[in-house]
C-alpha cells in the first residue's frame, strides 16, 4: 500500500477520493481536475490504488466510481499510530 502511494500523483488521487463528500469519486467526473494527464494514464494510477487494496470501484454504465477501502485506511492508519 505505501508503495503505491509513494507517487505524488495516486497520493493526490487517494486524497481526492477520501474527500469527496459522498465517499465515492467518478474517475471521469471528480478525478481528472487539476491533472495535466491523459485519461489512461489517470487510469493506470487508480489501477494500482485498486491492486494494492487502496480502493474498490464500480462500473456505473460508463463511469467507474471509485472508494476507499475501510480496511485499508485501518491498516494505514495503524501503520502511522504514534501509540506505541
């Protein structure tokens, strides 16, 4: 998981994600803002935050809405617990 979010651009995209107000963001629609990326490559990014357990998406007709997965924002925020 750190790993994946070690790029500047999947951290960006995974604090996009967590802070869209209904939890979920349209990869099309909510995510491609303020990137001066072509849409495979915005593409490519999420697949990995998919692969490493980062978040889940769902095909909506045309549009992939993705979220974070509870278990991994868990999993991360133990690993930065200052309860030591």
């Amino acid at each position: 998981m750190l790993k994946a979010l070690a790029d500047p651009v999947r951290l960006r995209l995974m604090s996009m994600v967590l802070s869209h107000e209904s939890g979920e963001a349209c990869a099309m629609c909510d995510l491609t803002e303020g990137f001066d990326l072509s849409q495979s490559t915005l593409s490519h990014h999420l697949k990995i935050l998919h692969d490493a357990g980062l978040v889940d998406r769902e095909k909506r007709g045309v549009w992939v809405y993705y979220k974070a997965r509870p278990d991994a924002m868990t999993a991360l925020r133990t690993v930065f617990s200052t309860d030591l």
